[in-house]
C-alpha cells in the first residue's frame, strides 16, 4: 500500500513536470516568427 502511494505520488509529480516544460517550449516557440527577408537576386543570363 506504501509503495502504490509512492508510485501514484511520483506519476503525478512527473506529469506536472512533464506539462510545465511542454508549456514552457511552447511559449518560447509562439515568441519566435518566421522571418523571411528579401534581398536582390542575381539570374544568371543563359
């Protein structure tokens, strides 16, 4: 019975990290745009 406590505490402890960290990246991903810059393009003549 203890150590189905200990199981279950660890379980929960381990999704709460697992949710914190999944938010955490997702917040810095949603700070970063796509940027794209145009600059002058050289053609090659045939």
């Amino acid at each position: 019975m203890k150590t189905k406590k200990y199981v279950i505490a660890l379980a929960i402890f381990g999704g709460m990290l697992f949710l914190a960290q999944a938010a955490t990246q997702f917040n810095v991903d949603g700070q970063q745009t796509a940027k794209i810059e145009k600059g002058s393009r050289d053609l090659p003549s045939r």
